[in-house]
C-alpha cells in the first residue's frame, strides 16, 4: 500500500490472504474519552490476485438497507468462494450509523458531501479523505449504497454518475445491467462534486450508488434488490462465480434507465398531504400536494404543482414540511445508447 498520510490506521491486512474483520481507528479526543478513537468496521476478504471491489454502506447513518446487507455479506462472504478482494465497510460515517442519523453527531459532518475530505480535519472529513485515499485506488469497483434516509423514500433504484470527465462510463452503464435493480438511474453532470462517487469518477474507478427505501425504515424489497444486486456484481466482475438463476441474464427482471429531472419543493410551513404516490405518472401543473395549517384550520391549504412531466422516483417521508424542503424528485425514461458505443 502506498504511505498516503492519514491519521487513521487500520488492523486489518489488505494485502494478505484470508478474511480480515477489524477496525479503522480513527483518533478523537473527546470530554468522555481523552485519547480515545471511532473504531470503524471493516471486513477484507482475499484471495490470491484479482479485481478488488469495495463496497460502502452507512455513508448517511440513517440509511439501513446497505448497512444491512453488508454486514450479513461481512459474514457469509469466505475466502475460498471467490477470487481477488472484497472490502466490506458497512458503516462509513461510523458516529451516525450508530446514531441512526444522516450527519455525524459528533461534528455534524455529512459525509457525502465531505469529499475529497481532510487528514488534518474533522473525524466526518478524515473519514472522506481516507475512503478517497487509500481504499478507493485499491478498488476496481466500488459501490455505496444509500436510501433516503429519515426524511425521503425512493423507489429502489442503483446509480451511476457519468460526469463529461467519466472515463469508464461504458462500464459504469455494464455494471448497472448487472446489478440489475428494476430502475437504474444516470446522474450526468451536476454542480456538486463533494460525494464519493465524485473521487471515484476522478480516479477512474467503476463506481455505482443506489437509493434504496428510505423513511427510517429498513424495506424488505429494496433490500432484497441490494443483496441480490450485491451478488450479481460480484459474478460480473469474476470475484465469484454465478450459476444458474444467480446470473443477470437469467433473471426475469432487466432495468430500466431513468435520469432524475424536476424537485418539487416545499413553499410553506405546515403539513403536507401528498397526492400522488412513487412509481405515479404525472404531468405538468399537475397538483402534487397540498400544505395544510393545522393551527389555523379555515386558512385555505397551499397546493403545489408539479413543475414538469416524468415518473414520481422520491417522496418526502415526516408529514411535516417547511419552506424549501423537497416534496418530489421526477425522473424520465433515459436512453443510455450512447454510452455503450
Ligand atoms: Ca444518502
């Protein structure tokens, strides 16, 4: 490995053979621990040479369905089932995964917005600074799952970004063929370049995302669709093999490639009443919803329209709502044609 300066040091060998399950140690002197540290999981399963693949979960801590998925992956995945390396980090932003929240509670740090990150910074910002680092350039393939977390609920669906810049968009799109979710969604440039799959497009990597449920809950569907997804990607990439029904193409599923389009947002304080549920069809001006004030009853509610056409993909998840927070996000069907060329 190369001697990328960071803080945080790890007990587990990447580089030698066996499963590996231990910890990042990433010190932090805090009122209850003077020279204490947030240890964070990591499991490293290899053997002998062959594609690593680095899969990421708890990125925001209140996102279960990859947490889940890793850890029982963490556990069944052995040595001699496969060829190259797995690395397993079920919960990135350690300190929220526990907390069950989006940010870090102990320095607010989101951590998909903390990238490339800092050695020197905060925990959240030594945690991005060491995925981008030093686990990334070791990956072939990286993928980090996400839902929507406390506060929306997506129809499952995997992504990836394909930024003009993207070097491996061809297989990117491949890799999404053969996670095989029902939807996949292209993200293509975006002003925001502060998440992990920003560094991973930088370094040229294969790097999917995913949403997957969301609301605080853990969805029974979505998780199924990660860990199967999981799976494929793994035989895709050769790590293990795949027989029967495990294969991609033997499946009746196939995705469906959608780009995200339109948000619908919020315009004032009060409780909102949806019309309109995932997967709908809407059209432009069509209401979406309604903003009721419950402490003032005869005041009219506020209904808000859709601002264009496409496929209800999100939905905001507490009934409460204040002005500027995001109700819906579209989506529209996407030809990704022009990729595969
Ligand atoms: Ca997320």
């Amino acid at each position: 490995m190369t001697a990328t300066r960071t803080r945080i040091t790890s007990d587990v060998d990447f580089d030698k053979d066996g499963k590996h399950n231990g910890w990042l140690r990433l010190p932090y002197s805090s009122n209850r621990s003077a020279h204490g540290n947030v240890c964070i999981p990591v499991t490293v399963v290899r053997n002998g040479s062959g594609p690593t693949i680095l899969f990421a979960a708890g990125n925001h801590g209140d996102e279960y369905e990859g947490q889940i998925a890793l850890v029982k992956l963490a556990r069944a995945l052995e040595p001699r089932s496969i060829r190259g390396r797995v690395i397993i980090l079920p919960a990135s932003n350690f300190p929220a995964a526990m907390a069950g929240l989006r940010n870090s509670p102990i320095d607010s740090g989101n951590l998909n917005r903390s990238f490339p990150g800092d050695p020197d910074g905060t925990p959240t910002e030594m945690i991005a600074h060491y995925i981008g680092a030093v686990l990334l350039p070791m990956a072939d393939l990286f993928m980090d799952i996400h839902s929507g977390g406390n506060t929306l609920v997506f129809t499952p669906y995997a992504m990836a970004r394909l930024s003009k810049g993207n070097r491996r968009k061809r297989e990117c799109v491949a890799a999404l063929r053969a996670f095989d979710a029902p939807l996949s969604q292209i993200q293509g440039d975006v002003a925001e370049n502060r998440f992990a799959s920003s560094i991973a497009e930088t370094l040229g990597i294969i790097a999917l995302a995913g949403e997957f449920g969301g609301g605080g809950q853990v969805s029974v569907p979505a998780l199924q669709i990660v860990e199967r997804g999981l799976r494929n990607l793994m035989i895709h990439m050769g790590v293990i093999e795949g027989s029967g029904t495990d294969q991609p193409s033997a499946s009746a599923r196939q995705t469906r490639f959608i780009r995200a389009k339109e948000r619908t947002y919020a315009s004032d304080r009060g409780l909102f009443e949806p019309f309109v549920q995932l997967g709908d069809r809407v059209i432009r001006d069509q209401p979406a919803g309604a903003i009721h004030f419950i402490d003032n009853p005869m005041r009219p509610p506020v209904t808000e329209l859709f601002t264009g056409a496409g496929m209800v993909m999100c939905v905001r998840a507490p009934g409460q709502c204040e002005r500027g927070d995001a109700l819906f996000w579209l989506g529209e069907d996407c030809d990704v044609s022009e990729f595969e060329r």
